[in-house]
C-alpha cells in the first residue's frame, strides 16, 4: 500500500549552501506549499531547550533558545553527539512533518518538503525528490561567503552529507543552481511545467 500521508509530496533536497532556502521561496512565488524541516528544527530546539541544555550543557541554551551556532560546532565536529541530538529531534521533526502534510495532502496538488538529510536518513517514504545541485568546488565557495568561515571549516560541514554527485544521481528531478539567479528561475519554470 502506498504511504498516504505523502502521495504528492516531493523531497526537496541538496547539500549545504546549495541554494534550497532560494528555491523554495521561487516555488512558492509559483504557488507551491512549501515545508521547511529546518525551520520545524529550529522551532522544535527552542521548544525543548531544556533537554538540550541537559543533553550538551547548559552554556548551548541562552534565554529559552538554544545557541545553533555553538551547537553546531560540536554536532559537525562530533559524531556521537551528532547521533545523540538526531536520535532526539528527528522524530520530533517527522511528526511536525506529518501534520503538516496532512493539511496539504487534502488539496490533492504537488507540494514540496525541504529536507536537507533526505537521502541520508530516509525516514521519509516520499517517492519523488528534486536536488538543488551546484558542484562542490562552489558549494565551498558559497558556505565560506555566508558562514564566513574557512575554508576547513566549511569542508567539515560538507563532509556531514552525502555527497552532492551521488544525490544527483538519485534525484528524480535537477534544479542546476550553478550560475545565475536569472538561469535558477528557468529552472524552477521548467520544473513546474514538468510537474503540472
């Protein structure tokens, strides 16, 4: 039996500073219903500062929000800690997920659900995914320039996902962000075409 609760859905999907939050907003400027794990993540973090503060120490939690650069820094750097932290929120973020869908799935219509660890967990039984993809020589470019870190830096944050290259292979859609803006918006018409 095919999953209900995600019949239209479609994973939207990348590495990190691939461009997905930019894409997403182009699909929603275009009508699409759009979910962001990573905002569910964030809300959910702050939600639970508590156990995150007993989990990692306290000095991660500042007024009721947790630090996510501070605790980023031991996440990338450290696998146990990684695991721990995923072994806690990930559940909590496919719940949020669900219900979300929910909603959507009742207007029967594509919609897309911005998931960076898509192919790395797959938790999700969605069928259809789309990659943003842009090779990883820019992608180091671009997360240096935004994060404003190093170049080791940037490549640990990188080396926490699968690499770009095999999750074009897997993609059922491409949105090549390579170059321009103007070349992301062509790309995001041609998707909608194939989709509607």
């Amino acid at each position: 039996m095919k999953n209900r609760t995600f019949t239209h859905a479609i994973a939207l999907t990348g590495g990190i500073a691939t461009g997905k939050s930019t894409v997403c907003s182009l699909l929603r400027l275009h009508g699409f219903l759009t979910i962001d794990a990573d905002k569910i993540a964030h809300k959910l973090l702050d939600e639970h500062h508590k156990v995150i503060a007993s989990m990692f120490g306290e000095h991660y939690v500042q007024e009721g929000k947790v630090l996510r650069k501070e605790l980023g820094k031991i996440i990338f750097s450290n696998e146990e800690a990684k695991l721990k932290l995923e072994a806690f929120i990930h559940p909590l973020i496919k719940e949020e997920i669900e219900k979300e869908a929910a909603i959507f799935e009742a207007q029967a219509k594509p919609y897309f659900i911005d998931i960076p660890l898509f192919f790395e967990k797959m938790h999700y039984p969605i069928e259809r995914s789309v990659v943003v993809y842009t090779p990883k020589s820019l992608q180091i470019e671009r997360l240096m320039k935004r994060d404003n870190i190093s170049e080791e830096e940037a490549l640990l944050k990188i080396s926490n996902q699968m690499d770009i290259e095999k999750k074009k292979e897997l993609a059922t859609f491409i949105i090549d962000n390579s170059s321009s803006l103007k070349n992301l918006q062509n790309e995001v018409e041609n998707l909608k075409e194939k989709l509607l």
